[in-house]
C-alpha cells in the first residue's frame, strides 16, 4: 500500500522539478535577452540582440529542444519586453498519465526600460 504512494510522489518530484528547471531556464534567458537589448541602437537592432543572446542562453541548456523556443520582442521605444514561449508537449515526463501535469507551454518574459541619458 505504500509502495503506490511513495512511486507516485517521486515521479511527481521528477515531473515538476523539470518543469521547474525550464521554467527557471527561460526566464533566465529571457531576462539576459532584455538586458542586452539595451546595447542596441534602434528597434531592429535591440531584437536581433534580445533574439541571439536568448538562443546563446538556451544553449547551455540541454534539456531545452530549441526547435520549440518561441521569441517575442515587443518594443515601443521606452520600454523592450522579451517574452521566450517554449512547448514540453514532447517531454516524456509530460506524458505521465497518473501524475497531474503543468502547464505543457511555458511562457517567462522580462522587461526593461529604455532611457535617454
């Protein structure tokens, strides 16, 4: 009788500590992302900069199919918010069909301000 019990919390702890470990991993990136926007010059420039430094980011991550990144980059000129969508539909832990599941599409953004010194 407790054998189910204790098989069930262990593969609970596996399914939302990856969770969690991606979900930590994103919002790093997406936070380096919009600190480097910062560096950019324009509005294409800051994406392009906010887009390579997420993927840099993410590559570190071997967990993380980059195939499935999602990079957003909204810029109105005084504020450049990165928002990186990732989709762990595919991960076998996900699919676990006895242990409640999170959300299978992490979405982490960050946002900074632009300021004219």
């Amino acid at each position: 009788m407790v054998l189910p019990v204790l098989m069930l919390l262990i593969l609970g702890i596996i399914v939302y500590g990856q969770w969690l470990a991606c979900a930590n991993a994103l919002q790093q990136s997406a936070n380096e992302g919009a600190r480097a926007s910062l560096s950019g010059l324009s509005l294409d420039e800051r994406a392009l900069t906010a887009r390579q430094t997420v993927a840099d980011s993410l590559s570190h991550y071997d967990s993380i199919d980059q195939r499935k990144v999602v990079v957003g980059i909204q810029d109105d000129g005084t504020t450049v918010n990165v928002t990186v969508n990732y989709d762990m539909s595919d991960q076998p832990v996900m699919k676990l069909p006895f242990v409640p599941i999170p959300d299978k599409i992490l979405s982490r953004s960050a946002a900074v301000r632009l300021s004219n010194f």
